[in-house]
C-alpha cells in the first residue's frame, strides 16, 4: 500500500491548484438568442444584452455557408473567417450608421477593485452591390465600465482590395465605482461601411481571492513535503 500513502496529498494540491476566475459577463460569447440565422441585434433575443438601433447584427455561422450576412447579398470583403476564435456566434456594428451602444448591466462587483475584460474584436467592410462603396474603412471599440471610458486599438480595412482587420483580442482594466456597473461597446468607424465585430467577452478579478493564494500555498507546501518524503526514502533504502 506504500504507493498510495500520498494520493491524500495529491488530491489537496489539486484542490489548491487556482480555477479559472468566473466572469462577471453573461452571456459573452453571444450563444443564447431565440434567433436561429443572422439577425439584427434587437430582435434576435440576445439574452443578457440590449441595444437601441438597427446598426447592430448578430452573426450565426451559417452565413459562411450561405455566402452572405443577410439575403440576398450582404455580404463581407476578403476571405473572412466563419468564426472568431471564441467560436460560434459574433455581433457585428456598423460604426458610422444608426448604431448604438452594445450593453449589460454587470452586478456583484466590489468597489474600488480592479477588473480584467478581455474580448475579440476585427473590421469589414460589407460588399452589398449598389449600395455600399468599396474602399478604406477604419473603426475601433469605444469601451465603458460605469463612467470609465478606453478605446481598443484603430483597426483598418479596405473592400476595394479586398482587405480586413482579422480577429485579435483586446485587453483592459477597469475600477469599479459601485457594486453593480453598466458595460457598453460603442462602434466608432470611417468608411462605406465599417462593420466593426465583438465577441467573446469576458470580465475577472484583477487579483486571485485570498483563499485561492492560501490554497495555493498549500499546495506548494505539501507537494514539496512529498519530495523530500520521497529523497529521505530513497536514500535510506540506498543505504540498505
């Protein structure tokens, strides 16, 4: 049975091993909807978001399949990807056209702590013949916690090449004010039009709680206590 003697130990440092902080974001990968195909944002039932205008879409994978956003010809520039690398489905605004804010309201916060939101963001331009203008397009992410305010990084395009901004994610701190904050996302673009994506969003802890540090430790502690249990046997059966 002296193979077993340190499972116990083994299973207490798992337990200690930190988990993945939860998200206050629900929702975040836009996945619950009661629309079924691509639809605009306001009426596809996204739960946990609202927004105000049409300019806002959400995108389900089947629009690759199908060879447009919406029928019968809207359509992306270049070879854009089916998904972002969150998978699944996305949301797309249009930055410079009855567009509004992309928001939830996030609860359980502690005030004055810091907050990690990481999300996914690319560009395109939409094809749309005789409607839109093939050519350069640019926008970024205008990003509010309550009345903290960052921008993501510019992103660029160009339908006339045709060119777009892939996906890459963004990351940024915030401080809460008040336990419970409103998120937003507000396209802000130039062109014909910039269609500005978003997905896999994701809010966390800055810090690791207290009792996930002492558990840590813990774990730490008793996996060095096995190897030097381990070196003392081993040397005194050398010594045999």
């Amino acid at each position: 049975m002296k193979q077993f003697r340190f499972l116990p130990l083994l299973a207490l440092a798992t337990l200690a091993s930190p988990a993945l902080a939860a998200s206050y974001v629900l929702n975040g990968s836009f996945e619950t909807a009661t629309a079924t195909t691509t639809s605009s944002f306001q009426t596809a039932g996204v739960a946990d978001w609202t927004n105000s205008d049409i300019g806002e879409a959400l995108v389900f994978p089947s629009w690759y399949t199908n060879g447009y956003l919406f029928p019968p010809n809207v359509g992306l520039a270049g070879s854009f990807p089916q998904t972002s690398p969150d998978g699944g489905n996305f949301v797309f605004s249009d930055g410079d056209y009855h567009h509004s804010p992309i928001l939830q309201t996030i609860n359980g916060l502690t005030p004055g702590n810091s907050y990690d939101l990481s999300f996914y963001q690319a560009l395109d331009q939409d094809t749309e013949p005789n409607v839109t203008v093939p050519g350069p397009v640019t926008a970024y992410w205008q990003v509010s916690l309550g009345t903290s305010v960052q921008n993501s990084p510019m992103m660029s395009g160009d339908g006339s090449i045709p060119t777009f901004s892939p996906w890459t994610q963004q990351t940024m701190s915030f401080t809460a004010n008040t336990a419970t904050e409103v998120l937003s996302f507000f396209s802000i673009g130039t062109g014909d039009p910039p269609l500005v994506m978003l997905d896999g969003v994701s809010l966390v802890d800055s810090a690791p709680e207290p009792a996930s540090i002492w558990l840590a430790g813990l774990g730490a502690a008793l996996l060095g206590w096995k190897l030097i249990a381990r070196r003392k046997a081993h040397d005194a059966a050398q010594r045999v």
